[in-house]
C-alpha cells in the first residue's frame, strides 16, 4: 500500500471514528437524564437513544463501550416497556459482548452482575460476575454501590463470604464521606443502617471529623 492510500486510509479511519463518538455521547447523555430523573425515559427518548447507539456502532462496530452502551440503552427499554421482558437475555448477551475485547472494564461487569441477580438471584453465576466487578473495579462508585444493592436485594441468601464482602465495601466506604453516605442512605431503605451504624461507632476511623459527620446525621437518633 503506497504511503498516499495509506495516509487516506488512516484519514477515512479517523473520520468513522469521530462520528461514532458524536453518536455515542448523544445516545449516553439520554442514559445520563434517565438516571437522573425516570419521569424522561419515553418510548420517543428510547428510540432516539438506541437509534443514536446503532449509528455509533454502525461507524464503529468493534467498539467495546459502544457494545456495553448499546446493552444499557436495551436495558432501560425494558423498563420503558419498548422493549419486551424476554429481551433481558439479548442485553445479558451484548454485555457478555463487551467483555470479551475489555475483561478489566468494572462497569460491564457491575451491570451483569445486578441484571443477573435480578433475574435469578445471588447465583454463583451471579457471584462470578460480582468477583469480577470487585477485582476490576474494587473502589469505583458504580462498582460498591451496585454490589451492596445486590447484596441488600438478597439479603437472606448471604453467605458468610458476601457477608464479608459487603462488610469490606462498607469499610471502604470510609475513605469518601459521599460513599459512606450513600451506603447508608442505601442501607435504610433495606433497615439495615442501624447496622452500619454500629460499625462506624466500633471503627477505628469513628473519630474522623468527616464520619463524626455522617454518623451525627444519620446515627444520632
């Protein structure tokens, strides 16, 4: 190939790549309202989004984040009823897609884990996949907010080691006054932030200005 093809190749390339990302942060920003507020998830805001996901795929299809995305946006059509129940299983597929070309994204492997806790539990399959999440993404926010919930969810169904785990992501919580926040405001909607806070008050940290904080606010009563 001489360097003029070459170099027009390399241009041809680029300029997929760019409309592929133009599509994609047009699609995620729908996935980003949603989250936000589900008063914006339609069927209009839904096929806008997975039309917006199949053109960034379609500039650039072996994009693993434009795959993860695509399976997210399927997941809230669900929920917005556009998309059937019997389609959770082509989401779990297209999420199993994307970990194939990126095995250390935690966020894939966070968003398996709770579709599959929520269609069949705490599995093994289920804890496979929370194993992973943990290992990739030990301290995200996405990554131990998600897997406490999971935990929460099934609750019952612990064993001694989700036990431990869940125990660990709390401790961990530590380190981010937000995050321990969030993991009790999680936790009450479950009643079990009286828990956590007996916890805080046996934690060699419970003298920390920022968890005196969060424990005058939320364990004081």
């Amino acid at each position: 190939m001489s360097i003029g093809l070459l170099c027009l190749y390399l241009i041809v390339i680029a300029f997929r790549w760019g409309v592929a990302n133009v599509y994609y942060f047009q699609a995620n920003s729908f996935i980003d309202e949603w989250n936000y507020g589900r008063n914006s998830l339609t069927q209009t805001s839904y096929k806008k989004a997975n039309s917006l996901i199949k053109k960034a795929l379609y500039y650039h299809p072996d994009h693993n984040h434009y795959v993860h995305t695509y399976g997210r946006i399927m997941h809230w059509g669900v929920i917005a009823g556009v998309e059937t129940v019997s389609n959770y299983q082509d989401v779990k597929s297209i999420y199993l897609e994307a970990t194939i070309s990126r095995p250390n994204w935690s966020e894939t492997w966070t968003d398996l884990a709770a579709l599959n806790a929520y269609l069949y539990g705490l599995t093994d399959e289920t804890r496979e996949y929370i194993a992973k999440a943990r290992a990739t993404g030990h301290f995200t926010e996405h990554v131990m907010y998600t897997v406490s919930q999971i935990y929460l969810d099934n609750w019952d169904y612990l064993s001694n080691e989700d036990m431990r785990n869940y125990l660990q992501i709390i401790n961990d919580s530590y380190l981010k006054e937000y995050r321990l926040r969030q993991q009790l405001e999680l936790a009450k909607d479950y009643n079990k932030d009286k828990m956590i806070c007996g916890l805080i008050s046996s934690s060699s940290q419970a003298n920390d200005k920022s968890i005196q904080r969060v424990s005058e606010q939320y364990c004081s009563e």
